[in-house]
C-alpha cells in the first residue's frame, strides 16, 4: 500500500509478480482524484517507469466508480479565496500525470468497471488497453460546470469515429460500456464477473508484450450489443451535425433534422443538452477539440493548461464558479450562465483562451517532461 503524509491510503499498491495493480480508494468520492492521490499516481508511474521488474500496469476503482472525474470543488474553494494558483498546481501536476500515462514505456490496462468520466478519462484513456464492463458509465460533462472537456480530452475525443467525440464533448453524453467499445473509448468489453479470472491471467502472464497481452484480454472479451436507442446508431446524424464549423452551426442543423423527426427524443434532448451548457464552455470547447485534431498528446495538455488557468482567472466569463455551484455544491441545477448566449461571445473572447497567460508574472506554460524513463516515441506526441 502507499500513503502520502500520513494520509488515509488514496491508492493502494499490489504488487503481484511483475504487475504493479493501482486500485484508487476514494469509494465514497466515487474515486474522484484529490491533489493526494495526483501526486501519489505520478510517482508511481515514474518509479515503475524505471524498475526493470515492472512489465504491466493495472489500474481500477475500488467501490462502484473507476474515477468520476477531479476534485474540482476543491479548486473552486480555492478561487473563491484568491488563490487560483492552487488550482493551476493541481491541473499542472494532473496533466503531467496525463503525458506521463500518454507516452509510457509498459503497457497499462484499466479496468473501467464502473462510473469513469473527466479527470477518471485522463488517467485511463491515455493508457493502451481500457477493459469497459456493463456497470462502465463514460461522461465528459465539463461543459455543462462552465470548464472544457480537458485531462487530453482534445486529443482522444478527436480521434473517436467520425465526429462522435465533438457529439460527446460538447453534449457530455452519458455512453455505457457497448458504446465506449463502438466509438473508440474502450479497447475491450468483459463482463464485471469475469474480472477477477483475467486479473489473475494477466499476473500469470508475466510479460509487458502488448501483443500478449491483447490475446489474453480478448479470451475474456465479449462483443455487447448496442441498445435500440443508443446514440452510436445515430452516428450518420452527429457527423452530419457536429462536423459544422460553430456551435451555432450544429444548433441550427440538429434543429434542421428536429422539425423534419419531430417525434425524434434524442435529437431534442440533444438541442437541450446544449441550451442548458454553458454558452463559453461551448465555444471553447468545439475550438480546443478541433485543435486537437491536429496535434500530438502534449500540444494538446500545453493548451488545455492555458484554457484552464484563464477559466480560473475568470477574465472573460466566471462560469466555472456558478456551473460548480449549480451543479455541485448548492444542486439547484440552474446555472446563471454570463454570457449567457452565444452570440455575445466574440471570436477574440475565445482567443483569449488559447493565448499564454499575461496578468501575472510568475505564470508559466506547461513544461512536460523529457525524461528517459519515457520511451523514445513521447517526442514526437509534442
């Protein structure tokens, strides 16, 4: 087990064999990432990074989540009191964990068993192998707090099918375990109940061979069926809608397909999904994701780690502070969003977000390391 000052143990540490198994043990926070547990993931990669013995990783929830995002109430407090840089360490030190993930030398497989979404996406997603289940739960509902689907979300949801992952962005669609396998999200699906048998295979195995190791999940792995009224099914309609060049764009066209299926559900709760999100989140969040197209895995956090430090500056809009409010905290569910429309938001006002920070000296771009535990190919994601 490992424990950080003291701390009660936020991520317990098996080693069996030559597998190192991560379990993280917030089970009553969902697993939500604290600073603790942040700090504690980083050093045990990097130490696993440079022990020989160490040829897999294997990481899970204890509880009924995998990781339900980052402890953002925290940084919230923190903002509120002045020290936005509180929260600026912690997005620093969690997108450095995301890279390190991103671009690791041993295999990793996480074990999705449960509810995985925001900051619970960075730590697994990055990774090769990501074993959904039936109990697998994805979101990325940042938009809907006034933050931006981030953790290297740019990068990972621009990959997924077509453009599923501006759909799953921008909307913070809720996919269960067939649908993470479909898009793109997930690697593997197996039963929750066969977990325990393929823990085991895996420690047997003895061997950081992706190859291998793929072969030894796929004798566990299914081929689930999608639900009548899954939204992969729709994927002809998201493509159609979400390639547009602005949000105002993907309104008009979802509204488009609405009035020619008026008895359509999923199109009018996906209209109504990006009515109630924050209009600013929105902007940002379509303009960071097609960036992302573009870019390797550390292009990707550099910008992320811009964006978030100007929503904490909360220089152009504070709708992370009232979407936090709303959401988590006070749970009226009713944010006062400012702006509170689309059309108020300028070109320049999204510029701001993606520009280096300029009202505060000591700030400083995201410095992702060049380490030599880090295979060869990590400079060419930059």
């Amino acid at each position: 087990m490992a424990s950080s000052n003291g701390a009660t143990d936020q991520v317990l540490v098996e080693a069996k064999s030559s597998v190192r198994i991560f379990t993280l043990n917030r089970p009553k926070q969902l697993n939500a990432l604290s600073s603790t547990m942040v700090s504690q993931l980083l050093e045990l990669f990097l130490a696993c990074a440079k022990d020989s013995s160490v040829k897999l990783i294997i990481l899970k929830g204890s509880g009924r989540a995998f990781c339900a995002g980052g402890d953002v109430a925290k940084v919230v407090q923190d903002i509120k009191q002045g020290n936005w840089k509180g929260g600026a360490d912690f997005f620093r030190e969690e997108y450095t964990m995301n890279y390190v993930i991103a671009t690791y030398s041993k295999p990793q497989v996480s074990i999705l068993n449960g509810i995985v979404m925001g900051g619970g996406a960075g730590v697994s997603i990055h990774g090769r192998f990501r074993v959904a289940t039936e109990r697998s739960l994805f979101a990325m509902p940042e938009t809907a707090l006034g933050l931006f689907p981030d953790v290297g979300a740019s990068y990972f949801l621009s990959r997924l099918h077509g453009f599923f992952g501006e759909y799953a962005g921008l909307v913070g669609a809720r996919l269960d375990g067939a649908e993470m396998l479909a898009c793109g999200l997930a690697t593997h699906y197996v039963p929750s109940e066969r977990l325990p048998l393929l823990e085991k295979a895996l420690v047997e195995a003895d061997s950081s061979d992706p190859a291998v190791i793929s072969s030894i999940i796929d004798k566990f792995s299914q081929t689930p069926l999608l639900k009548k009224n899954s939204a992969y099914h729709r994927l002809s309609i998201i493509n159609k809608c979400f390639s547009r060049r602005t949000v105002e764009d993907i309104i008009a066209a979802l509204e488009s397909e609405a009035a020619a299926n008026k008895n359509d559900e999923w199109i009018s709760s996906t209209i109504q999904s990006l009515k109630k999100s924050s209009p600013t989140s929105l902007k940002i969040s379509l303009r960071s994701i097609r960036e992302g197209r573009l870019q390797g895995i550390g292009k990707c956090l550099v910008r992320e780690y811009r964006m978030v430090c100007h929503v904490m500056l909360g220089e152009v809009s504070n709708d992370f502070v009232e979407g936090c409010r709303a959401i988590l905290l006070d749970k009226d569910k009713n944010p006062k969003w400012e702006p509170s429309k689309l059309e108020c938001i300028s070109s320049e006002m999204v510029d701001r977000y993606f520009s280096r920070v300029h009202d505060d000296n000591d700030w400083e771009d995201l410095k992702l390391p060049m380490s030599p535990n880090l295979p060869a190919y990590a400079l060419s994601k930059i």
